[in-house]
C-alpha cells in the first residue's frame, strides 16, 4: 500500500488548527462526552469551521473542484439536487425495498427503513448518520442510506428531510443554522433503546453503528465516545484533521471500519494517521476506492461505497461470512479487492 500523499487542505489549514484547538479538546483531557458544541464534537475542528478561517469557502471549493463563483447547493455535487428533491418511494436493492419517514417525537431526523416491517421478523440493526458537512439535512444521502435500509437496517440520519437549498455554496458554508452535532446522534439511540422504532419492525439495539461521511465521520466518532451502546463506528472520508486531538482515538472501543475515496480524499491521510493509532488489540479496517472526497454516495443505489457499507455491516452484525470473507479474501466472489478497493486490517480473527 502506498503512503499517503500531502494534501493542500492540510498545508493551507496548519496555522488555523492550532488556534481553534485552544478553544477544542485539550492534550490528556478525557472529556465526559463527545458533544463539546465543536463541528464535528471533540474529534471535529473547532467551532464554527468556516467563518473562524480554518479554511475559506474557495480553497474548499476548490479541493471540490469547484470555481471561485459557485453553484447554488443543488448543482455542487452531481444528483444532490435530485436526492434533496427525492420523495419517499421505496426503493434499494436489497430484499426490503425501502423509504425514508419521520417521527414528530424525533423531529431533528429523517429515518430509513423497510417500507413495510419485514414480513420474516428480520432483526433490524440501526446505524445513526452524520452527514457531510455537519449538514443538518437528512435526505442529503438518500441514495446511500435507502441502500443500507434496504438490506434489513433501521438508517437514522441527522436533520430533517428538506427540499433542494438553493443557496450560494460559501453562504452555505458560513451558515450555522443548518448544522448538526453528535449529540442528534445520541438522541436517535436514546429514542430506539427506548423502544421507540417499534413500527418499523423487529429493532436489534444490541446492535448500533455510529457512522457518518467527512464532518459527519468526526460526529460518528464522538457520538460513540464514551458510549457503549455503540459497537461498531465507521467513518466515509473522514478522520481526525487536528493532530492534538488525535489522543482521544485511544478512548474508542468498538471496532472501527473506515472507508476512503483514495490520495486525492481530504480524508485519505487522516483516515491513515488514525487507523494507526487506534487502542491495542481494536479490531479495525481500512478500505479506500479512488473516487476522491464526494464518494459514490449520490450513484445509482449509493454505488460501491453502500455494497462495501453493507457487506461491512452483514458481516459485523449478521457475522455472515460471505460478506466477510469480501473483505478479508481478495479471491472470493465480489470481494471489494475485485471491486478496486485497496483493503488493509488488523486484530480481525
């Protein structure tokens, strides 16, 4: 495997980080919960990322290959506008065709799940969702999370559904109001060990996954600090971007499965320098697909990133073994080798 490769992203944000890390987690300092008000919580990069000058709304939307004069929202990334105007139809490939809904008792999410309870009373795991950006806006991944739902998943993202946001993308950028926090993530396991979810079927919350893309990493990172309710975080182009925070990895101890769009992913590095340096004995695995920062999570049925995502998943909560030996034999049928993803991993039996 080759050794990752300076990024821009970082280069341009050396002086910043150290800034916002004054007011952010402290070397040594355990806090008591992953929810500091930070974007992205105690893993994440500080307060108000974009208007503290972490990094101006240009150079990221050049690391998007974005100009300078951008699009509104709905045309940044291709088939946002679609997803943000999606409906709730079912849909996915898995046996369980499956939509999005809300709940007015969790009003601050949108919750992906088998259109109709599964008639084979299938334990359904649930995976809390942060979005990229920190945005608070639930249906953002709809492709990818309808994918999940559809194997047999309760999905719960961060944010309502809302139709497309048609704004500037540096207006975007600079807006507090439509960000979110691990603490929504918290929220959504308060309210399905609660016993909540009931109507979508038969709910296993003896299995959660935190999981979440970019910012929405960081989230799932700190949204499974400290809580062991939590048994399996995943991370989408994500990892810790503040190297003095990086001593709170050694807290986390569920198994850790990270996914990468390859060297030219702002979360290649981090994702790299984290793996590394997770506690002793932690089962993880590292995965990356060259589809840069922005993934497949918008393709037909969420692309590769939702098959390796599910096979990541089926394994870990199912222990179905063909979804495993996907991952740890590059000889067996749709294994992610097969499907151009570079695998590596450590403490797997």
């Amino acid at each position: 495997m080759k050794g990752p490769k300076p990024f821009g992203f970082l280069a341009l944000s050396v002086p910043a980080l150290f800034r916002l890390d004054l007011v952010g987690a402290q070397y040594g300092n355990f806090p008591a919960t992953g929810d500091n008000g930070d974007n992205g919580g105690i893993f994440g990069v500080g307060p108000d990322i974009f208007l503290s000058g972490f990094i101006s709304p240009d150079k990221i939307s050049g690391t998007l290959s974005l100009g300078s004069q951008s699009p509104p929202l709905s045309q940044v990334i291709p088939s946002v506008g679609q997803v943000l105007f999606s409906d709730a139809s079912p849909g996915g490939t898995g046996p369980y065709p499956a939509r999005w809904f809300t709940e007015p008792d969790l009003p601050a999410h949108t919750i992906y799940a088998p259109a109709a309870p599964p008639k084979d009373g299938k334990a359904m795991p649930v995976v809390v969702w942060g979005n990229g950006f920190c945005i608070n806006v639930g249906n953002s991944y709809h492709p990818f999370l309808q994918e999940i739902a559809s194997h047999g998943y309760l999905v719960i993202a961060n944010g309502p559904p809302l139709a497309a946001i048609e704004m500037n993308f540096e207006d975007f950028l600079s807006s507090e109001g439509i960000a979110s926090h691990p603490s929504q993530q918290t929220q959504a396991i308060d309210w399905v060990t609660a016993g909540k979810a009931g109507r979508y079927g038969n709910i296993d919350t003896k299995h959660i996954a935190s999981a979440g893309q970019s910012c929405g990493g960081q989230e799932a990172y700190s949204s499974s600090y400290h809580d062991t309710r939590v048994v399996l975080t995943m991370l989408f182009n994500s990892g810790v971007f503040i190297p003095s925070r990086r001593y709170l990895l050694k807290a986390l101890t569920a198994p850790v499965g990270y996914f990468c769009g390859g060297p030219i992913d702002l979360g290649y590095a981090v994702s790299l320098a984290d793996y590394a340096l997770l506690p002793e004995g932690l089962p993880a695995v590292w995965a990356s697909l060259d589809t840069g920062h922005t993934g497949t999570y918008w393709g037909t049925n969420g692309g590769k990133d939702a098959q390796a995502a599910v096979a990541f998943l089926d394994w870990w909560f199912r222990e179905d073994q063909i979804a495993k030996q996907k991952f740890v034999d590059p000889g067996s049928a749709g294994s992610l080798v097969s499907q151009d993803w570079n695998v590596t991993m450590k403490n797997i039996d």
